[in-house]
C-alpha cells in the first residue's frame, strides 16, 4: 500500500532535485570536471538554476581565487571574482541592468567576454579581441593575447570596491561601496572620502574625509600623478609615478609583518575604508581610516546624534522608532525646498552640536545665529546650517540632515528643516472630502428622483384604491435615512 501510495508523489521534480544532488555527489567525489584554469574562445556558460550561491567558470593556479556567477539577492546575478576560502567578492563586473539567474542569461567568450541576455541583449562585454581569459594568482581577470602574453584587458583597472595587494589605484579609478553611496577617489597629493547624501543617483559628492600625503619619507613632485597600493608587509602606501619610495603610509596592525598574498582593502556600505588580514580561516580587522565610529558619515542615520561611545539617539530627542530611523521617509531621501508642494517644513533647534567632518564644508562667517539661520530659511536647498557662536562660522547643508555629533559646547547651535509631508496629504484629503461631497450630492438627488417616482407611480397604480397618508410615510422615513446614511459613509 505504502509503495503504490509514493509513486505518485514522486514527481519529476524530484527527480530532477535527487538526480542534481547525485551527479554534484558523483563529480566531486570522483574529482571530475575541476574549475577550468583559462577559457578559449568558443566558451559558453549559463547559470545553472540549483546553484544557491557561488558558480565557478574559471580558478586561478592556487584555487585561491575564483571567478563565476555570483547570486544575489535570490534572483540577480553578478559575474565576480571571489576570494575561494571566504566567499569573499573582491570584484564584480559592473553590468547595468543587472543580469538575472535564469535561462536568458549567458556567458561567452568571443575574443570578448560577454554577458547577454536574449531579452536585454549585452549587458556587459571586455570589448576586446583576445585569446584566451585567464585569472592569476592574485585575483586578476585578464583577457590575453596569446602572442607574447599581452594583456588587452584586466579587472584591476576596473576596481569595485576593494583593493587587493599590489593592485594600482590610480586617479582614473573610483571604489564605490556596494550600496552606491560612499566612494575613494584620489587628488593631486591625497585621496579622498566622498558621501552621496542625495542617494546614489544624483547630486555632487560630499567629501567627509581627505587623507593627504605625509610626505615622511618621499616629497610629492608637482605634476607627477600619484596612485595607492596595499602593500605586502602590511600598509597602503601612496606613491608618485617613476618612485618606489612611497610619499605616504598608511600602516596596518599587520605592518612590517609577512602576511604576503592575505591582505585587501574595501569601502564599507557605512562608508569606512577597511583593511582586512586573512589568517588562514578567517578575515580579521586589519585597518580602518575612521576609527571613532562617530565620526562615519552617517553613523546614526538621517537626523540622528552620536555621542561619544556610540550612543546613537535622535536630535529632537525622541528615542529612534522600530525601524531605527529618526527621521520619516521624505527626510530621508534626496530633494529640496523648493517646490509649490514640498515647501512645507518645521524647524528643529539644538544646541551641543557639531558636524563630524565640518573641516571639509564650505562655510560663512555671520555676525550671528540670526542671520545664518535666516540664510538658511531664505534658501529652498538648505536642509540645515550650524552656527559656532565662538568662531562666527555658519555651514549651510544642502542635503538631508544626517549624523551630528553631541559636543558639550552649547555654543555650537544647529537649525534643521524637518519635511512635515503634509503637501501630498492635505492634497489627498482635499481631494477626498471634494468626492465624497460630490458622490453625497449623487446620492440626494438620486433619493429624491426616486422618491418622487415611488410617488407617481404609487398615485399611478394605487392612487384610487388606497389612501395615500400613512402609507407613504415609512418608504418616505426609510429612503431619507438610507441616504443620510450614505452620506455619512461618504464623509468618513
Ligand atoms: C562577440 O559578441 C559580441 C556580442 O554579440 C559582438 O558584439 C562582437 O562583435 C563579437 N566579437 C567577435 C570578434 O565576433
Ligand atoms: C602597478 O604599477 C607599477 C608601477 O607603475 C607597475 O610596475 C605594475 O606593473 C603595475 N601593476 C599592475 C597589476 O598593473
Ligand atoms: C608613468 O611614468 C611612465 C614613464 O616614467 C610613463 O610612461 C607613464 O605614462 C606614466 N604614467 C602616468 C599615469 O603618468
Ligand atoms: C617571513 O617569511 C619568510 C619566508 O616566507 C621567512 O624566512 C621570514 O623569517 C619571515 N619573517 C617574519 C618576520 O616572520
Ligand atoms: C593560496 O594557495 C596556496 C596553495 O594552495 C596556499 O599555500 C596559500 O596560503 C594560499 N594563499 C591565500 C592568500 O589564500
Ligand atoms: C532634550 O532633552 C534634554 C534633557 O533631557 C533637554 O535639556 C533638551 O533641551 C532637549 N532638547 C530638545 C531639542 O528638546
Ligand atoms: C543656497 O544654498 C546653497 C548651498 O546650500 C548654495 O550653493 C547656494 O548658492 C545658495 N543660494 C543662495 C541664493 O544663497
Ligand atoms: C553668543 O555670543 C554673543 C556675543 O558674542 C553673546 O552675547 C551670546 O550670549 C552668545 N550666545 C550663546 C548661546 O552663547
């Protein structure tokens, strides 16, 4: 009974599932079909729908890095190159829109590598003419040439958000944290940090941290551009094109120690540069360049304060909402003041405040409070200004409020606008009240038509045989409440 019964339940499905998992079984333990070292042209590759995380096409000679399909957020998926050990990504293709884990989607190597899809057509390609695709040992994916190795294409020159060891950052080169807001760009003699406050998609960046040169043991020669690297023996160094001695260094815990081939750099999606040391298991915290958490740019979020030990709280005092947000929706994102319907606003004053990288803000200098707030309320693209009483100093912001930090000097005062989104609500309830005062007046008339044929009808049909009073007076009451009732309906 029990063997007829399962036969049904036994679908295709789970043949398809028992079968996956018994050939992925048979192939590793019988060691068959390893990660390929280089991929010629003619090479073609989809993503396999019951590979949950991690696909490989291509490993370098130690197996220490991988290149393949990466899946994301269930259905998305990205062509990187992962640190094998960690999982890790140290860098990914960056292919808009984004491809999707499934049957349209598919690899190939034409001279180019490319990702298509049959729908959206390419989505990203080397745009090369090449030989054979190859990765090395220290995680670069390079198209070459087979004639003398020459190398028409490599991700290093296409960083995402990380740095390896001995990888070239130049200044034609960016790292962006992976959720597009926070950046590493460098200067003539620095680099910098830079904050998209108005979301990834617009406005300028706000730099929150600029690291020059310290010049200690090289001078920076004008003209010569520079460029960063982790070194090795465990520090970012900044160095000038055409010199081994670096103009600057930024050591690591791991400094002057061996810990070749274990170390890599990254921006952070809270906007930290984080160098990271691999023992062998784990990846341990190596170096950071904003150590004291309240100085991050955002460290408690929009209109949030931090004070010194990371306590986040809220700058108008109320305790963060379930979300941990201080700030509604509409102060959140980017925008101004300056529109018919988003002009609505509401001021916030606190004092013992400060913004965690004010060096690098343009600012003012005012006689008072007065006029750098009144600058400020003047102004549709000022979220906020600060105002030192001390100095004179007065910072207009012109992006949404984020974190300040608590100072004990109340002499450091701050104006915020606070986004009320009253606009789109008063809007809404005009607009409701107006259709329930009309679908209310459809409804009189409707009553009293209809009451008014009852009437000639009722005279009509049984005007002779019955008297009128009396009788008419319940389908009179019942009609008049009906309507009162939908009329109250209408107004709630
Ligand atoms: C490789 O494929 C891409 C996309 O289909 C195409 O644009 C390109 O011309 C091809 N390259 C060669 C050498 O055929
Ligand atoms: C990095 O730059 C140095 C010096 O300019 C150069 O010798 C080296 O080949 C570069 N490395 C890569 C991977 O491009
Ligand atoms: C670096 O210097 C070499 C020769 O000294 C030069 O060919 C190259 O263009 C320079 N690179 C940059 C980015 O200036
Ligand atoms: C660094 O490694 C080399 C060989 O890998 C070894 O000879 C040397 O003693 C090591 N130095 C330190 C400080 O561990
Ligand atoms: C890379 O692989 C080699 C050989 O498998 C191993 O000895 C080495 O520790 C690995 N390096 C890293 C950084 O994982
Ligand atoms: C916040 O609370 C403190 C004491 O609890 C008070 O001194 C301060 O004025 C309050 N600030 C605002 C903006 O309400
Ligand atoms: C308004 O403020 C922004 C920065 O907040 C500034 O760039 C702009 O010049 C100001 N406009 C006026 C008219 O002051
Ligand atoms: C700011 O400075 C003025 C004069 O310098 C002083 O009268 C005023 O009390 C100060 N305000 C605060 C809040 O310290």
């Amino acid at each position: 009974m029990n063997g007829i019964k399962l036969v049904p339940r036994f679908t295709s499905l789970n043949h398809l599932l028992l079968l996956s998992v018994l050939s992925s079984l048979c192939r590793s333990l019988a060691g068959e079909s390893p990660t390929p070292q280089e991929l010629r042209v003619g090479f073609k590759a989809a993503p396999d729908l019951s590979v949950s995380s991690f696909q490989p096409i291509l490993s370098d000679s130690t197996g220490n890095y991988s290149f393949g399909f990466l899946r994301a957020d269930g259905n998305q998926l990205t062509l990187s190159v992962i640190h094998a050990p960690s999982t890790v990504p140290v860098w990914s293709a960056d292919t808009t829109p984004l491809a999707r884990w499934g049957g349209p989607t598919e690899l190939f190597f034409n001279g180019s590598l490319v990702l298509s899809d049959s729908r959206a057509g390419v989505l990203w390609s080397t745009n090369t003419l090449g030989d054979r695709v190859w990765l090395s040992s220290t995680s670069n994916l390079q198209i070459q040439k087979l004639d003398g190795a020459v190398v028409l294409w490599q991700s290093f020159d296409f960083p995402t958000d990380t740095l390896v060891e001995n990888q070239n950052f130049t200044g034609s080169m960016s790292l962006v944290s992976s959720n597009g807001l926070y950046s590493m760009r460098l200067g003539a003699d620095y680099f910098g940090l830079y904050a998209k406050f108005m979301g990834s998609n617009s406005g300028p960046a706000q730099m929150y941290l600029k690291h020059g040169a310290l010049e200690a043991k090289a001078d920076i020669v004008d003209g010569h551009p520079i460029y960063l690297v982790v070194k090795p023996d465990g520090y970012l160094g900044m160095f000038q094109n055409g010199s081994t001695t670096p103009v600057d260094v930024e050591s690591f815990n791991s400094f002057q120690q061996n810990t070749s081939g274990n170390l890599r750099v990254r921006i952070e999606p809270d906007g930290n540069l984080k160098g990271y040391y691999w023992t062998g298991s784990n990846w341990v915290l190596d170096y950071q360049a904003i150590s004291d958490p309240c100085e991050l740019p955002s460290s408690c979020g929009s209109y949030g304060l931090c004070t010194p030990g990371k306590e986040c709280s809220c700058l108008d005092n109320r305790t963060a909402d379930e979300s941990g947000k201080c700030a509604s929706p509409e102060n959140q994102i980017s925008g101004d003041f300056c529109g018919a319907y988003n002009n609505r606003y509401k001021v916030l004053r606190t004092s013992g405040v400060e913004l965690p990288f004010k060096e690098l803000m343009m600012y003012q200098k005012m006689n008072s409070l007065n006029h750098c707030e009144s600058a400020c309320e003047q102004n549709c693209t000022c979220w906020g200004a600060l105002y030192s009483n001390y100095s004179g100093f007065c910072y207009m912001l012109a992006f949404p409020i984020q974190t300040l930090l608590a100072v004990g000097d109340d002499t450091k005062m701050g104006y915020f606008k606070v986004k009320e989104g009253v606009g789109k609500k008063a809007v809404g309830a005009w607009l409701g009240l107006g259709l329930g005062l009309l679908f209310g007046a459809i409804v009189i008339i409707a009553g009293v038509l209809g009451l008014a044929w009852y009437r000639m009808r009722k005279r009509g049909v049984k005007g002779y045989l019955e008297d009128d009073s009396g009788v008419g007076i319940g389908p009179y009451k019942d009609l008049g409440a009906a309507s009162f009732r939908s009329i109250e309906l209408c107004e709630k």
